[in-house]
C-alpha cells in the first residue's frame, strides 16, 4: 500500500538530523587529540555535526511520504547521505591548523566520497532505487564536496585562493538564470552533453589529492590552471547557451 502523502514525520525532520548530528559531533570528537582542536576556538567535531544535521534536515525536508524511510534508506541514498557525513568531516577540518598529525584524514574522507559519488548512482540505477530525493542529494552534497574541500585547501595553503571560483562557479550561473527570469528574459536548454560530468569528475580526484599532505605544493600549483579552467568554460559556455548567445545543438553529444 503507498503510504499516504503529508509532511515528513517530525522524527524525520528534526530528530534525525539531531541524532545524527551527535552521532557524528562523538566520532569526530574522540578522534582530535585535544592539544590540536581548534584555529578559532571552534571545536572541528561540532563544526562536522552541524554540517551533517544541515544535510540530513535537507533530506528529510525534501520527502513527502509519512513513511518515507524505506525511500530515504535505501542502498544508493544511504551511501550518498554517508557521502555528505564524509564531506562533512572534511568541513570540520577549516577550524584546524594544518600542522595537525591528522592532516591525512581530510584526504581520505574526501577520496572515500568521491567513489561513493561514483558508487551510489551506480547502485540505484542496477537496484531500480532511482529516485528524485536520491538526484537532489547527489547534486547538494557535490556542491557541498566542492565548497568545503577547496576551501580547506586554500585554508591549508595547498591550493591557490583562485582556485574557489570552481566553488562560486555554480552559484553564479544560478544567479544569471535567476536573473534572467525576474528579467522575463527567456531561457533555453542546457547542452545536452556529458561534459561537465566527466570534468567535474577530474575535479574532484584533483582536489582530493590536493589534500594529500606528501603531495608536493609546487607540483599541484602548476596544475591547477589547467584543471580548473575546462571546468570554468563549461559553466560559461552553458550559460551562453542557456541565454540564447550560442546554439545548442553546437555542443550536444
């Protein structure tokens, strides 16, 4: 029987992401040596927890389902909501100096989440667990992973402070559309091409192995550029597409 359509459960909304939120906040906690915690008297274990409460509210806010956790803990959305646990620790290293023993671990968590990036859309398209809630939190953790990786990273001297724009670059592009509307400009079609999936993809093994402490800084500085700026044309040359400025049927396939 289909379970009946309202809001989600308040255990859903709100005390999962609490629990989790404490869940994570303990790990995290039991895991940093108490002379290595903090760059702003910020604890990184609860800097983790809130990032994790703020990804588990955004997906019990997006179901529909008063008995949604079969649809929410399915194999594929398990692992992408494990993905955003994962980002979420990386998030919780920004309060962290780098001289940290741990500096390995943003490394690992971030690596882990890119094969569960590669992982989880895997699983739910050969168990048929494709679903709506699991696309929506695949593209928010993505964007999630893309903020807070490189940010550390800059934070932690290992990438150039250029190099953020891959992480303003979508809220850009956003913007203009937006604007765009309020503008009753119109809007087309995105190409219709797999591009920026393969460049995001190189992306994010690229910041991963940024984070790497025995990689060398001037080796990653020098291919910075060129693995950032394919990334940047792609967004430019969609939002040129999608204002009309250029033809879609240039760049699909």
């Amino acid at each position: 029987m289909a379970g009946r359509q309202g809001n989600p459960p308040v255990g859903l909304r709100v005390g999962l992401p609490v629990v989790g939120a404490l869940a994570l906040t303990a790990v995290v906690g039991a895991f940093f040596p108490a002379d290595q915690m903090t760059r702003w008297m910020v604890h990184p274990a609860a800097v983790a927890g809130v990032c994790w409460a703020g990804q588990l509210w955004y997906a019990g806010r997006g179901l529909e389902s008063v008995r949604p956790w079969r649809y929410v803990f399915g194999l594929a959305n398990t692992l992408t909501l494990l993905r955003g646990g994962l980002y979420a620790v990386v998030a919780g290293f920004l309060v962290v100096p780098a001289t940290t023993d741990l500096a390995w671990v943003p490394a690992v968590c971030y690596g882990a989440g890119v094969v569960f990036d590669k992982l989880d859309g895997t699983v739910a398209r050969t168990v048929g667990e494709q679903t709506a809630l699991g696309t929506r939190l695949d593209m928010a953790f993505d964007t999630f992973g893309f903020v807070v990786a490189p940010l550390l990273a800059v934070l932690w001297g290992r990438l150039p402070v250029w190099y953020l724009s891959i992480s303003v670059a979508r809220y850009v592009y956003l913007a203009g559309i937006r604007w765009r509307r309020l503008r009753s400009r119109p809007i087309f079609e995105r190409p219709d091409s797999n591009l920026g999936k393969y460049l995001a993809g190189v992306q994010m093994v690229f910041v991963a192995v940024a984070l790497v402490p025995t990689v060398p800084v001037r080796l990653v500085f020098a291919l910075a550029p060129a693995v950032l700026a394919p990334s940047l044309a792609v967004f430019a040359r969609d939002f040129l597409v999608v204002s009309g400025r250029l033809p879609r049927e240039w760049f699909d396939g």
